[in-house]
C-alpha cells in the first residue's frame, strides 16, 4: 500500500516564511490566476500538509505560479470524503502541523465542502485562521448595482420546482440584497419561479463567468431577465442577486392597536418612539396617533 510521505520540515525549506500550527484556509481565484493573494501565495509555499476539495486543481494553480511541493502531501477533502479522512486531518492539526485548505474556487466553507472540517477543528480547540481572497457572491454583489448595506447568500436552492418556489417563499419578505448561485441549465426556470414568487418588477442581477475572459452582467427586473434569458443556451459559473423586498405598508389601525398596547406601560412619547422602531414608520405618525388615542 502506498504511504503518504511525511511533510517535510519548514526548515528544510529555505527562504520560505514560517506558516504556524492549524488550520489554514485559503481562497483561490474564481477565474483570473493573478487574482490570489501574496499571504495565499505564502500559506501555499509553507505549510506542512496541502488539503484541497480538487487536488488537480490546486497543483495546477501552484505550478502556474512556481510554487514547489517538496514532497509535501496533497490530500483530498470534498463532498464524499469519510469520517476517517476526517480525523485524519484533525489529527495532523492536533500534531502541531500546519494544514493549508484550498477550495477549487474562492473562499471556502462558500458553497464548499470544508465547513466540517473547519468546524471540527474550531470545536478541538486548535488554532484556525483564514487567509481572505477571492468570492463571486461578494464580487457580484459589488458590480450588481443593487443594494450592499445588507445581505443574504442563500447558495443553491433545491432543484425541483416545488421545492425551489417554498424556498422562494420564505426568502420573500427578506430586507435585504439575496445572494444565490444557479446552474445555468436551471437558471430559466429559476427566473420564472422569481418572478412568480418575488414579484415580476424586483430589481435583479445575472453575474455570470466572474473575472474570466467572457465575465457578463445583466440588470433588470425579474421579469425582463426571465424574457431575456428564456431563450439562451449559457454556459459557466453564474450568480443571481434579487433587491430586497418593498417594505410593508403598515396601516393606521395596526399602528393604533400597537400603541394601545404600549400606552398601557408607557408615556406617550416613549410608546411613540418603540412602536416607530417596531413598526418601521415614522415617528412623528405614531405619536399623532398615540395623542389622538390618548385622548380618546
């Protein structure tokens, strides 16, 4: 059977920083191989074991950019990785080795199957670190020309139709810029469930092949992105931001139920001031009508 080779001692390694105990975890670029940082560079070069959710991948970004292994074990961890591997890597951590994580593409534990390794390894009590990088749901949010001030990545929503509009669902009253990745094949469909469950005129976002030579992004409401893509065949990695849902209409006479509840407690102007924030309207409404209904 063949044995994975010790990792090789950082000082056999000259020139190279010294990368401390734990866990690293690195992003790689989404598409552009110059988008990976320096400290990603340097976590790559030094650490003691490389573990990655595509191995292939991970070699090939090292030799584009003339990193060496030196007989350092590159260790695969995804989806259908067992337990074993598992406590494999924990181990190697507990040992007091350095462990550099790499996603196939971007941050992991976004849309990546590091998230129980990274956990195993918080809830041990072993150190854990990140060295940041690349995200399409964040490089998408920036050139969506919606919202930022608030977020949600919701990652992939289920496949089947039912399933996909109950998700839809609950995501709808949301005060805040969704985030989602869709297959392309799916991406018509998943238009036409928006528009349908969301409402046909929320603005929205399609970014599609981020940082790579045909990155596109196309603005509109639901409604026209699902009559615009319906037709077309894409191909590539492809990010779905929705705006935020419209705030509710609060009527007068839930507002006056509300302060009935907080005059019984409060002063006036306080149950003025709680049922606005409560509420989300304006101050200066709810205190004439709390004064309308004290005076009743």
């Amino acid at each position: 059977m063949r044995q994975t080779p010790e990792p090789a001692d950082p000082a056999t390694r000259p020139g190279l920083r010294a990368i401390p105990p734990g866990l690293h975890l690195v992003s790689t670029p989404i598409g552009a191989a110059r988008d990976i940082t320096l400290r990603a560079l340097d976590v790559l070069a030094g650490a003691d074991v490389l573990v990655a959710e595509d191995t292939r991948t991970l070699r090939h970004l090292m030799e584009i950019h003339g990193i060496a292994l030196n007989g350092r074990p590159v260790i695969a961890y995804h989806d259908h990785s067992g337990a074993g591997q598992l406590q494999r890597l924990l181990g190697l951590v507990a040992e007091g080795r350095s462990l550099a994580y790499a996603s196939e593409a971007g941050t992991p534990l976004i849309s990546d199957p590091g998230f129980e390794l990274a956990r195993a390894v918080a809830a041990a009590g072993l150190p854990l670190t990140a060295a940041p990088g690349p995200c399409a749901a964040i490089a998408a949010l920036t050139l969506s020309g919606l919202p930022s001030d608030r977020f949600l990545f919701a990652g992939f929503l289920p496949a089947a139709a039912s399933a996909r509009r109950a998700a839809l669902e609950e995501l709808a009253p949301v005060q805040a810029t969704l985030i989602l990745y869709e297959s392309p094949k799916r991406l018509a469909a998943f238009l036409s469930d928006a528009a349908r469950v969301l409402g046909e005129t929320r603005g929205a976002a399609i970014c599609r092949e981020l940082t790579k030579r045909f990155e596109e992004v196309t603005r509109g409401t639901l409604a026209e992105l699902a009559a615009l893509l319906a037709g077309r065949e894409l191909k590539g990695e492809i990010v779905v931001l929705i705006d935020r849902a419209p705030p509710e209409a609060v009527s007068e006479e839930r507002i006056a139920a509300a302060l009935d509840a907080a005059l019984a407690r409060m002063s006036v102007k306080d149950a003025a001031t709680f049922v606005s924030q409560d509420l989300k309207v304006a101050r200066k409404i709810a205190y004439r009508i709390a004064l309308a209904r004290q005076q009743e």
